[in-house]
C-alpha cells in the first residue's frame, strides 16, 4: 500500500568520463529470472532491502524482519561470492517501535557505519550506528536528528529514509526526507568529519522552493563528459498531485543543487503512484534508476521497475523493464557491470544491460 508518507545506494566513486558512444550504450536491461534471497532461504526475508559493499570484495544485505513479539529487527547479512548467495550474519539493532529504512556504507577506515529511522511513541530519530568488524556486531553511534512527534492537529513534522554517501573529501553525509506538514516534504542533508558521531546543520537537497512531498532519496556520482556530477532521485507530489519521481543534481559535491527534473510519471488518467526510487552507476556510466508502481493495475500491488538514462544532467530516461513484484526496491551496482535489485520479501535479481 503507498503511504502518505512514502519511505529509501550507493557508494560515491569517481568515474572516468565515458565517450559519446559510451553514453549512448548499455541502456538497454535483462533481467535474470533466478531469484536471490538476501536472508539465506527463499521466503524467509523482510522489507527495504539494500546491499552495500566492503573493501575486501564481500557484499553486505539489510532488511527489516519482525520478529517474536512483534519487536523489529535490522537484520544483516553477507555475500562472498559477488552476490550469487547470502548468509545471515547479524543484526543492528531490535526493538518496538518504528525500526527501519536501514542504509549500510563502509567507510574510507573500515568502518561500516548504518543508519535507520528509529521512532517510538514520542519522538522521530534518523539514528546512526557503527560496526568495527565488517558487520558482525554493531553499537549505536549517534542520532543524526531527533524531533519531538507533533501535537494531534500540528503539522506532520516526521523524519524519514536515511541514505548514506562518502563524499570526495572523505566526509560522511546522509541524506533523509523531513515533513513539513501533510502536503510538504523536503529533503535534507547533513555532514560528518568524524565518521558519524557529530552532524552539521541542514542543507536541502530538493524542496526548498516548491510544495510537495519530496521523498525517499537515492544518489549516485556520474559522469556527463564533463566532469563528475551528483544526481540524487526522489518521489513527490509536486506538479502532477500524484506520487511521480524527480531528480536533482549537484556539480559541487552535494553543497548546491539544481536541475530539478522529471524522471518518470504514470501516463495522464491512470493516476498511478510511482513512487519509492533508488539510483545507481553502471560501471559502463549509464544511470538507473528503480521505481515502486501501481500504474498497471491501480490496486495496492507494488511492481518494481527500472529505467536507465545515458549520464546527463537532466536525464533521458527510456527501456522501462519490470523486474519483479514487490514493494520498496533497492539498486546495487557491481563491478562486472552488472546491477543487483531488490525488493519484496528481500529476494534480488541480477540485471545486466546491452
């Protein structure tokens, strides 16, 4: 079901710039029907998949199970095989309450650091955690931001979707959405020099200047010819009064953002939420960006769908492929060139492109 609150990798490279042909190649998606369950056993996951990578080549998953009682569990797992299988490792953290939308990095030291969002009865927290031995066990590192839930009749004033990025100096930011009121959403970013136990102020990403529920970001360093650029996607209400996906781009590293654009929208009169996205680089440069619709049916079954877009700053979005059913999909790029999506119940599919 899509929320009125929609809640969503990557690790920051710099990519060689890639030739006009180049930009114009590997758009087009395959996607490899065998399924790849992030817990180990088929059917046995949860939701919000993502993946991240370690320095020694292995792959990291996280997903949010519920577990007996009714508590819920950041659970971690690990692949050493580039993603052709995963085991179960550990976990962040367990708790009631409001516990997910975890986002794994490691860090330039080693560090694997995570974030989630972390609410209870009275108060909404972006929280920060950190594992000094890839993964296995973790403790709490700090609250990024924490907001006291508003009075019955306030504005909505919730925080959501955290997203980790390494920027080119080696600083920690996260990105995460943060209401306004029921109909404003922004995104906003932060930034750590000391690995995530102290934040900056805020710098907004999307929203700034416009009304809408600007969410659920996901970013991607590429490369346009020119330079590498910043490319962050997100859902919104803006502009069309249902859920459709947008992006911005930032030429300094995440300081200033603009080139606010369309990235996909369900077609005029099915009023279909497209909502949910994540970015990643190809290895050959091109973008692609995942989607979570109900554009085909209009019904509350969610389909994750990808796009791809030769690297420019406003995109060029084209060769829409469906990759499976399944709610709050997760993108991960490989080093084989290939692109690893997740959604559902945690189960992944290779994709490749040509």
């Amino acid at each position: 079901m899509f929320l009125p609150s929609v809640l969503l990798s990557f690790t920051a490279l710099a990519i060689a710039a890639p030739s006009a042909s180049e930009r114009r190649a590997n758009l087009v998606p395959k996607i490899n029907p065998s399924t790849i369950p992030l817990s180990g056993t088929s059917g046995q996951g949860g939701a919000y998949p993502r993946l991240a990578s370690l320095a020694d080549g292995s792959l990291l998953g996280t997903y949010t199970a519920t577990v007996t009682g009714g508590d819920k569990q950041l659970v971690v797992t690990k692949s050493t095989d580039g993603g052709k299988s995963f085991f179960q490792l550990g976990s962040i953290a367990t708790q009631p309450g409001d516990l997910d939308n975890a986002f794994l990095l490691q860090l330039s030291d080693g560090t694997v650091v995570g974030s989630a969002r972390n609410h209870d009865n009275d108060y909404y927290r972006i929280t920060a955690y950190k594992s000094t031995n890839q993964g296995k066990d973790w403790v709490w590192l700090s609250d990024v931001e924490v907001r006291k839930k508003a009075a019955p009749g306030a504005p909505l004033n919730g925080l959501w979707e955290p997203f980790f990025r390494q920027a080119h100096d080696g600083s920690l930011q996260i990105y995460y959405a943060a209401e306004n009121s029921d109909v404003d959403q922004d995104i906003l970013m932060r930034t750590s020099y000391d690995g995530g136990a102290t934040w900056s102020g805020t710098t907004t990403v999307a929203g700034a200047t416009t009304t809408g529920r600007d969410g659920m970001p996901g970013c991607s360093d590429f490369n346009d010819g020119s330079g590498t650029k910043l490319m962050c996607v997100f859902e919104t209400t803006e502009g069309l009064g249902r859920m459709n996906v947008k992006s911005v781009v930032s030429t300094d590293d995440g300081k200033n953002w603009g080139y606010r654009s369309q990235v996909y929208a369900s077609a005029e009169g099915t009023h279909g939420a497209v909502a949910a996205p994540q970015l990643v680089t190809t290895t050959g440069g091109a973008l692609v960006a995942s989607v979570m619709t109900n554009e085909d049916n209009g019904s509350s079954t969610e389909v994750f769908k990808i796009l791809t877009s030769p690297p420019t700053v406003s995109g060029s979005w084209g060769n829409k492929a469906t990759v499976m059913t399944g709610a709050w999909p997760g993108l991960f790029a490989l080093t084989d060139g290939t692109v690893m999506g997740c959604a559902g119940n945690a189960e992944c599919h290779s994709i490749s492109f040509s």
